[in-house]
C-alpha cells in the first residue's frame, strides 16, 4: 500500500527520537530521514525502523497538526545544532593550529600563537551565537528547516521519477512545456501519485 505524506512524518518523528536517544548517529539519522521523505510504501517507511526498539509496522495515520519534537526540546537537537555551529571554526583551528606547528618547528624556538588573533574573536561570537540559539529555539528551527529540505529533495525525486515514467509511457512528451507539467503534476497529486509539496515550517515553530 502507498504511504501518505503524514506516515513519512510519522517515521521522521521516530527517526529523531532514536537520534535524541543516541541510538542513531547524525549521518544515519541523516540518511533515513532522506529515505524516509522519499518511501513510496508502507514497505519502504517499515524498512528504516525495523533495528529500532518497539519497531512496530507503521499503520495510517492522520496528519499530525504539528512535528512531535516541538513539544520538547531535545538534547540531541541542541548537540547537533552546536555541532553545526562550531563545525566551522574546529576545522579552521585545526589547519591554523597544524601550519603554527610547523612554523614553530622549522623556526626553532617559540613562537607566538597567531591563530589566536583570528579564532578569538570568532570564538566569541559563536559563544554568543550559540547562547542566544539555545535560548531562543534555533536548534529545533535548524531541525525543521533541514527536514523541511530533506522532504524537498524526494519530493524532486519522486516528481522527476514520474516525469520519466510518463514520457516513456506516450503520456507526455519528451520535453514537456511548462504548462504540461503543471497539469500532469496537479493530476499525479490529485490520483495520490505523489505527494503535496512539502510545506515550509511556520515562523512559530
């Protein structure tokens, strides 16, 4: 049976859960959750659990009227989303700090630490920047808004998926006008061929 656009956020919604838990890394929450947006399936959707505790088959469901993880705010979210923000500035301390290395072996004797002049400052205003994120709810924005491009993503895929099926089979051409994909995406909608544009997050939420 296919699977509706809620039955994917419902599966998204367990993924982040095993992710807060620590039972999935980033890169396989990462990767499920891609696959997740892009199940075409009930098959697809139970594939991505079925390691995961309480892995039961996922049933239909009705449209949430909100993610569950904005009830809370996840310690895993708040980990990713600083890790996120300092990604940055690691691996430039890191290249720094290796070239300062080097210098200060060929040069023999001590040298000041210059990187400091430019990963100070930085530092100091990521050190804000990540206070005031974790005060105001940027981490749980940043989640949204990735999922929200993840969803975006299959639902390309699954849209061009189907323009190729219909050109091959005479139900468009093979270069379609705009218009032509317009209305034979409206009816692939319509039959419950494809899912609805996903929607952008809500500034509240």
């Amino acid at each position: 049976m296919r699977a509706a656009d809620a039955d994917r956020h419902q599966v998204a919604d367990r993924l982040r859960a095993a992710l807060d838990e620590g039972r999935l890394d980033l890169s396989e929450y990462d990767e499920r959750l891609r696959g997740a947006y892009a199940a075409k399936t009930y098959g697809d959707l139970d594939r991505l659990l079925t390691d995961l505790p309480d892995a039961a088959p996922v049933v239909p469901s009705p449209p949430p009227s909100s993610p569950a993880a904005i009830a809370t705010e996840p310690g895993g979210l708040a980990g990713a989303w600083v890790r996120h923000v300092w990604a940055p500035w690691i691996k430039t301390a890191a290249w720094l700090t290796a070239f300062w290395a080097m210098a200060f072996v060929f040069a023999g004797n001590s040298l000041l630490y210059w990187p400091a002049w430019v990963l100070g400052p930085w530092g100091v205003i990521l050190v804000l920047r990540t206070v005031g994120g974790l005060t105001s709810g940027e981490p749980r924005r940043h989640a949204l808004e990735a999922e929200h491009r993840h969803a975006l993503r299959a639902h390309r895929q699954e849209r061009k998926a189907l323009y190729q099926q219909a050109i091959a089979n005479g139900e468009l051409p093979a270069n379609p006008s705009k218009e032509q994909r317009k209305a034979f995406i409206a009816e692939a909608t319509a039959r419950g061929d494809l899912a609805p544009k996903p929607r952008r997050p809500a500034a509240g939420e």
